[in-house]
C-alpha cells in the first residue's frame, strides 16, 4: 500500500502523491511512459530509495519503520542495478541466501531448484557478468524467490528479454501468483500486460492517472488505446514527414 508518496530531485518533482493500493494475490501493472515515475516509485515501494514524504506498507509491515520484517516479504528484481556478477549463478543465489541469513542448506536446495527451472544450470561455471540479457533477467528473478517472499515487485522483468525466456518468466510468474503470492511489475509491453495482470495502473508525470481492474482501465477499447489517451499521445498528420514519401 503507497499513500502520498512523493520525491523530489533538485526541483524536479518525480513523484508528486502517489497512492496505490494492490490486493493480495493480484497480478498488478504499472505502465508509465519513459520518465513518468515508475522505477523512482517502485524504488521507494521496496525500500532502496527514502520518499520525500508518503508511507509505504507492505502486509501491514512499514518499509521505512519495520524494514527487516517488510523486506523478508518482498522480492525484489530493479532494473538498472547491477548484481555481484563476478560470481556463477549458484554462488550469487547463495551469497543472497547467506546474507538474508538464511540456512546453507535450504539456500543449496532452492538454488539448484531455481536454476533448473530458470533453464540455467547448464551455464555451469559462467560468470554472472557474461550472461545474455534474458539469463541476468531469469538470475535476477531467481534472487528475487530465493527466500519465498509473498510480495514480488519487478521494474521491467520482460525488457531486452527473447520470446523463449519470456515466456518462462511469465509461466514462472503465473504459478506464483496462482500459488497465493503477488507480483508488482512495471511494463512497456502491452500484450504482457493485457494477458497477465488482474489489475492495472497507468502513471504519467508522476501521477496515477488511471487505476483499476484490467477491465475497468480497458474497457471497450485496447490497453494500447486507453495508455496513449491518457498519457497524451499524438499522431504524426499527413503534413508532417512529407519528406518520406517519394
């Protein structure tokens, strides 16, 4: 639950009183153009970045009063952060599970677990940092799942990512939250959205401008259509680009 969220960068307001509530067990999409807020949102949703102003709960648990209880909930996957990838992808799960304190034991078994599904184990003794861009992406989620979080919160898990891996993340994502878990996740992809979110949220200038069920957003139109009205989008007339057509 984010109430009055807000950040400020020198004087340009990122966040400007955010609030959002996502129900548990909900496949929840954030959509946003470039620059609306999202990741500035999210960032502060999980902890990584203090607000200027608002509340962020998570279960009950406040993120900035009660943060080891509030992050043993959550799994995280930000976009842009770089992981410790001079390290296998079994060494990064376990160097997670260790300094989550978890039991070796448990951290192995998970971890072999996780890269089997993940189609990574046959990556062996490949460092981190010589993944491909879908491999980072399904590592990182496994990082994210490693201590059975009930909250997973995803600043664009599908971005860079091939058709094969995608769809892996998603079916991956589909048995979680079928499972009772929810998942948080920002987006460009519309299709991805339509196909596996129960409720959406539309931020542009770093407001929410549109919240609801996926059918309420939508309604008779395309998620494309509603997004493009609501953040402003604009077509090209026929004046404009002349130049191209010869």
């Amino acid at each position: 639950m984010l109430r009055g969220l807000v950040k400020r960068f020198d004087s340009t307001v990122a966040v400007a009183g955010v609030d959002l509530t996502v129900p548990a067990g909900s496949f929840y999409g954030l959509l946003g153009p470039n620059g609306a807020g999202k990741t500035t949102t999210l960032s502060m949703a999980v902890g990584l970045l203090r607000p200027d102003a608002g509340d962020v709960r998570v279960l009950g648990h406040d993120v900035w009063r009660d943060p080891v209880r509030a992050k043993q909930l959550l799994g995280v996957m930000p976009d842009g952060v770089r992981l410790f990838d001079r390290l296998t992808g079994a060494e990064l799960l376990a160097y997670h599970g260790l300094l989550r304190g978890m039991d070796p034991t448990v951290v192995d078994q998970r971890a072999a677990e996780l890269l089997d599904v993940l189609a990574l184990g046959d990556a062996g003794r490949t460092l981190v940092v010589d993944y491909s861009a879908g491999m980072k992406k399904k590592i990182g989620l496994a990082c994210a799942l490693l201590h059975g979080p009930r909250l997973l919160v995803l600043d664009e898990p599908f971005e860079a990512v091939d058709p094969v891996s995608a769809a892996l993340i998603r079916d991956i994502l589909g048995r979680y939250v079928a499972g009772g878990g929810t998942v948080v996740f920002s987006s460009h992809v519309m299709e991805v959205v339509e196909r596996l979110c129960s409720h959406v949220a539309i931020l542009a200038a770093g407001a929410i401008k549109q919240v609801g069920t996926l059918d309420e957003v939508r309604g008779d139109r395309t998620l494309e259509q509603v997004f493009v009205t609501v953040v402003g989008g604009r077509s090209a007339t026929g004046e404009e680009l002349a130049w191209l057509s010869r």
